[in-house]
C-alpha cells in the first residue's frame, strides 16, 4: 500500500506511525510542517528519502502565523499546493491527514477525490471551536458570519472524507449534529511514542546544563496557544516562590511563552524559568528532570481537544497535575488509572493545593508516576495501533 501521512504539527507519535508502516512493508511518505511553531518529533535522525519511508519537510514563507485569518490562508494554501505537488509523484493510495488546518485539508481533499485517491480525515481537534473564541474575541457579534462559514466548512470536510479517523468519543455530539454518519468514523485514541519517551534519572546532563538537578522541579512542556490559560502557572509559580527549592521550568513558545515572561518580570517570578522548545531526542531527560508535569485546557476546548502532551508524560513515569475538564479524555485516563490530579481550570487555589500535596508526598509521587506508566506500556503498542489505521485502510479500499 502507498500511504502519505500528513501531520502540519510535526508530532513524535506520527512519525513513529509513518515508521511503523514503512517498517510493515508499505511505501509511506511523511509531510510535516517545518515553519509551524510546535513541538516537533526526531527528524534529525531520519534520511530525507528513502525506499520505504520518505520524509518531507514543508518550508513555506515566514513564520506560521496562526492568529492572523488571512495572512495564515494563504500559507495554508502554499503549504497544501507543495504537498500535492508530491502527491503527483507520490501517486498514494490512501491520505492519512490530521493536526493540520482547514483549507490545507480542503485544497488536499479536493485533489485526492479528483484524482480518486482516498482521503482519511484525522480528526485531533474541532478547529471551529477555537475560531468562535477568536472570532468573538476580536470581532464581537460580526465575528458570527466568519465563525458559520468555518463551521461550514469543517464539517463539509468532514463528510466529504472516506473515512474520519477519532481520537475521542468526546467528538461524537458534535459528529451526530453535524450529521456525519456513524459508520464513516473509527476511534482511535492517540498515544505516544513508548520506547523514545523512557524513564530517566532526575540528575542528568539537560538537568545539570539547567541547574535545576538539585531542585524539586515542576514542568510544563507544550504549546501555549488560545485552548489554555497561562495565568494558571504563573499564579502557581507566585504561590510557591517562597520555597526556595521549587522551581516551575514551562517549555514553550509563543503567545502563552510571552504572556509568561511579562509575568516573570512584572512579579519578579525568580523561581520561573522559561525555556524554548527543546529537542525532542533530549525529551526523556527533560521529563525526568521534572518531579511533577502540568497540563492545562479551558473549559471550552474540554471536550474538543485532548492534549497529546499528556500521554507523552504518562510514559515519563512522573504524577501529572491537570486543570481542565474532568470529562477530557485525558483527564480521565489520568484519574481513572490514579496516574495524578486534575482541577477545573478556573480554579487555581486548587490547583496550587493539588501541586503541593505531591511536592510534600515523594512516596506519592513515585506511586502516580508507576501508575501513568503502567497504563502507557498496556496500551501504547504501536503495531496493535498500526492494525487498527490499516483495517480503516483496507476496508475504504476495498
């Protein structure tokens, strides 16, 4: 089978599915976005073409601006017309495209159905519910036309797809209302990639380079885009700057990263250190730094989005405090396997308080890490993962 999968974000557990069916035999080509601000899988040690598994890194002009309606469309289309310019070549028989934004699926759907190719929507988020906030935002009651004409469309792809791959029954309501039949859609959650993202000694080289080796160390890892409050870690960086030996490293860029440093120094956060993204072939060391992982959503985006950083914590064998909705997908597997906390996202008070039960408790924290470990190693195999994306596959082509 010839495969593309696309993934704008460029995220680890991707690529390590694009390997997995190159590894099975198919001709895979892999398409990530090289301009899109994000935490990004390790590319560096994989050739750039090869006879089973291609690679290809899209450069489009300038960074990727994501909050800016018309200058992002036309990079958008940019990025879609040098994807189907390999699909040519490529000649697929199936498009696996997900983490990727509205008018790049809609100009990759057009030309796979022209061309009778079939296209897989992977539906990781309901991008309409992020445009409503941005159109209310900035644009107030007139912002509504711009946010019916992207519902709009969201769901004409969606429909138009041979299939809609799931990552949450969380996404069904929403599915039936904008009557997408239930037979065209496969849940399959997501996961991370167990075996790169292993447990690793809190003393270690990116700790040392850090100085942090000695410190209880809080770690937030991940975009800081309109779905979360970055209020929430600096208010808890606050709560705990009197315990000299607690530090929160937040690993990020962006809106949400520069919300946070104009924080750092409006309120002297000495104990907030703020980092870029790091490599992704340093990530295991960077999660063990970490005593405690956070993770945050608001409440709109609870049911339509489940944060990918959270699963990739699971397999790093550290507890996690969450503030987001308890239903998420990711906040239930959280609770469910006794891997850490979660707190509603307007509560910070408890949040601060659910944190510093496991900075007390280190007995606590090794138990929650075991857990959120345990439940990665039960359920993130890659090939029963890959089983699944292939019996989609063949059932639409068949």
């Amino acid at each position: 089978m010839r495969i593309v999968v696309n993934d704008h974000s460029g995220h680890a557990f991707t690529l390590q599915l694009s390997r997995q069916f190159a590894q099975s035999g198919h001709e895979v080509l892999h398409a990530y976005s090289v301009s899109f601000q994000s935490p990004k899988g390790n590319f560096e040690d994989l050739p750039i073409s090869g006879t089973s598994l291609t690679i290809l890194p899209i450069m489009i002009k300038g960074a990727f601006d994501k909050y800016s309606l018309l200058k992002r469309r036309k990079q958008e289309i940019d990025y879609a017309r040098q994807l189907i310019r390999q699909l040519e070549i490529f000649r697929p028989d199936v498009v696996l495209s997900g983490t990727t934004p509205l008018f790049v699926q809609q100009h990759v759907q057009q030309y796979c159905i022209s061309k009778g190719i079939k296209f897989v929507y992977w539906c990781q988020d309901i991008y309409t519910i992020a445009i409503r906030q941005i159109a209310r935002r900035r644009l107030g009651f007139i912002g509504f036309p711009l946010w019916h004409y992207f519902k709009k469309l969201e769901a004409g792809l969606l429909k138009k797809s041979a299939h809609v791959v799931s990552i949450t029954p969380g996404f069904n309501d929403l599915f039936q209302k904008w009557k997408i039949r239930p037979q065209q859609v496969t849940c399959i959650p997501n996961w991370a990639p167990l075996g790169e993202i292993t447990p690793a000694k809190k003393k270690n080289e990116w700790a040392s380079r850090h100085q942090v080796a000695d410190k209880t160390c809080i770690v937030y890892s991940g975009t800081l885009g309109l779905k979360h409050n970055p209020s929430m870690l600096s208010a808890a960086a606050a709560y705990f700057r009197k315990h000299k030996d607690v530090v929160f490293i937040v690993i990020s860029e962006g809106l949400g990263a520069d919300f946070l440093q104009k924080e750092k120094e409006q309120q002297q956060l000495d104990n907030l250190l703020l980092l870029p993204f790091q490599d992704f072939r340093e990530m295991s060391q960077v999660l063990g730094t970490a005593d405690i992982l956070l993770a945050i959503l608001e409440q709109d985006a609870g049911a339509y989005s489940v944060p990918s950083k959270v699963l990739t914590y699971l397999c790093a064998e550290k507890p996690i405090v969450l503030a987001m909705p308890p239903d998420n997908l990711s906040a239930a597997i959280v609770l469910d396997n006794k891997a850490g906390y979660c707190i509603a996202p307007d509560n910070p008070q408890g949040f601060c308080r659910q944190i510093e039960k496991l900075v007390t408790d280190p007995a606590l924290r090794e138990e929650m890490g075991r857990n959120g470990r345990a439940y990665a190693e039960r359920t993130f195999d890659i090939q029963h993962i890959e089983n699944k994306f292939l019996q989609v596959f063949n059932t639409i082509l068949n």
